[in-house]
C-alpha cells in the first residue's frame, strides 16, 4: 500500500488496517532515511563503526586492556552496541512524527503511528548493526562467536525497549515545542556514562556501584556481554528490571498524548 495519488483519496475514505498502515510508515522511513541509496543506508553505519575504532585507538595509545579474556576490538564493540540502539532508537522517533508530518492528512494515520514506525524500522536496524559490527570484527580480527546467541540478542532487544519506551515519551512532549525538542540530546548525554561502555559491573566498587545498579541501560549492555563472553556473569544483568523502567514512560505517554491533542498544545496535530 502506497499513499500517493488516487491511493491517498482512497485512504482518506476508508481507514487502513493498522499492520498495513504501520508497514506503509515503515517502508516510507526506509526510504527517507536512507534517501541516497545504497550509500545512505551504508552511512548509517558507518558512524557506530567510527565509534567503535576511536575508543580502539584510545585504549591502544593509553596502554589499557579489555577487563574479560576477550580481544579488545570485540569488547568495545559489544560495550557500545547497546548504547548506540538506545540513543538511535529515542533520537529516530523523537525526529519521526516531524518528519512523516505530512502523513497525518491521511485518515486513521495518528502520532502514534509515526512512532511506532520509527520503533519498528530501528528494531530492524538494530539487529542488522549487531550483526554487521560483530560479524566483522569476528572476521577481522578473529574473535570468537556468541557463547549464547539467545543472550546476547536480549541484551539488544532490551537496549531497543529502553529506547522505545523513553523515546516515545520525549517524542510526545517533544511535539509542544521546537525548544523541547532540542533539548533532546542534551538529557540524553549523561546515559554515556552510565551505560558501561568503558567498565563491566565487577569493576564498580561501594557507592559508585549502589548507584549504577539503577542504571536499566548498564543491565542491557551486561545482559549482551553475558551472551557473547563465555563464562561471563554479571551482577547486574535483569532484564526484567529494565522492562519494568523501559514499560513506565511508555504507559505515561499515551494518556499525555491525548492530552496535548485535546488541548491543541501539538504542533503537528493528527
């Protein structure tokens, strides 16, 4: 289904079914986002991998070495996955119901839609990262595979929740002003620093560790860790309480969105 022409007259009479709708958004974010081809969709990796080799060099020229029995390029890679699909996941839905504005002319397309869209197409992304990023530091510098595939895809999956959850509550509030929304990156940055990219759990000491254990985003990144390194537990690695955080500002956001469309505070009202 595509929203163009007589297909748009015929949408705004009959409502189309929500999969349906949700693949249509999905397939349209596809092709803005990756609006020069083969080249745009490669760009979207290509900064994670730029990440990813800078802390590389860093440790090499500083003299330090992966805390596990693992290479340093996989260890890195598999510290700073999780925190780039959350920060994507918040930043591509918060961009979303701005973006794909002009779908809310459509009948039965709402806020909600565009979001869930978004969610959707960094679900997809998210799996393809982790599979290009560690397949090819595997086949670069011969690192050893997943020691439990199912793990180290539930630590992506709940990086992907927190993002979801709390991107779509920023996206929401986001949409009362530009001011708000720019705001957006600012709030995130302090999770760089609590998402245990540069340290694993065991390394937290006294205070500084009874604080990070409220961290939901370390608990993905030591969820991952604990399904690519063999032999590897962590103390902090519950997936249900990243749920739990990851499912609170996802439930508060619907009955604010309604809210902000009643009041016509939206700027981009459905």
């Amino acid at each position: 289904m595509v929203f163009s022409g007589a297909s748009t007259r015929a949408a705004r009479t009959n409502i189309a079914p929500w999969p349906a709708r949700i693949a249509t958004l999905v397939q349209r974010e596809r092709k803005t986002r990756f609006a020069g081809g083969r080249l745009g969709a490669l760009w979207a990796y290509i900064t994670p991998v730029t990440w990813v080799g800078f802390v590389v060099l860093f440790y090499r020229f500083t003299g330090r070495h992966a805390p596990l029995d693992a290479g340093l390029e996989i260890f890195v890679a598999v510290g700073f996955l999780p925190y780039i699909i959350f920060r994507q996941t918040i930043t591509s839905m918060s961009r979303g119901a701005i973006s794909n504005r002009a779908m809310l002319v459509i009948r039965g397309v709402r806020v909600g839609d565009l979001l869930t869209a978004s969610a959707v197409q960094e679900l997809i992304n998210s799996l393809v990262l982790m599979t290009v990023v560690l397949g090819g530091i595997s086949l670069l510098f011969g690192a050893r595979p997943p020691a439990d595939i199912a793990r180290a895809v539930e630590g992506i999956a709940c990086a992907w929740l927190l993002g979801v959850g709390l991107g779509r509550m920023l996206a929401v509030v986001s949409l009362m002003s530009d001011t708000i929304f720019r705001m957006i990156p600012i709030i995130l940055r302090p999770t760089f620093w609590i998402s245990g990219i540069f340290y694993t759990a065991h390394e937290l000491l006294g205070p500084i560790y009874d604080i990070l254990a409220w961290s939901p985003l370390l608990h993905a990144t030591e969820i991952l860790r604990e399904g690519y390194f063999l032999g590897y537990r962590s103390p902090l690695s519950d997936a249900r309480f990243v749920l739990v955080v990851a499912l609170v500002p996802y439930v508060i956001s619907f009955p604010l969105e309604m809210i902000l469309v009643r009041r016509d505070v939206s700027r981009y009202r459905s």
